[in-house]
C-alpha cells in the first residue's frame, strides 16, 4: 500500500473516530468538512522525512485545489 493510501485511511479513521461516520476514501478530499479536518491533520504530520513530506504536501496541495475558497 502506498504512503498516500495510508494517510488516506488514516484520515478516513480519523474523521469516524471524531463522529463522522460517513468519510471514505472517496470522499475524504471532496467533501468540505473532511477535507478541511484532513488538511489540518497532514499539515501537523510534516516533519517526517523528505519523502512523507513530499507526499503530505501534494495531498494538502490536492485539497487546495479541490476547495480555493477556503
């Protein structure tokens, strides 16, 4: 499984864990709520190494782009 995957899932589980027992990998990064809550706990994550922090970035980068008005 890919880094990107599994901070994906660890989103996902972050997001149900917090009373949000509808996140999923498919929507994690769409739905405005999950993506800001998920941004935020990739942004508190960097600092793990070149290649994490690479991969971190691009997810945060994704979200950006998914919602500019945020």
């Amino acid at each position: 499984m890919k880094v990107r995957d599994k901070l994906i899932r660890a989103g996902v589980r972050n997001l149900r864990d917090y009373g949000y027992p509808d996140a999923s990998t498919d929507n994690i990064l769409t739905v405005p709520v999950f993506a800001a809550f998920f941004r935020s706990m990739l942004e508190s994550n960097l600092g793990h190494g070149d290649a994490a922090d690479r991969i971190t970035r691009d997810l945060i980068a994704e979200i950006d782009a998914a919602h500019p008005d945020r």
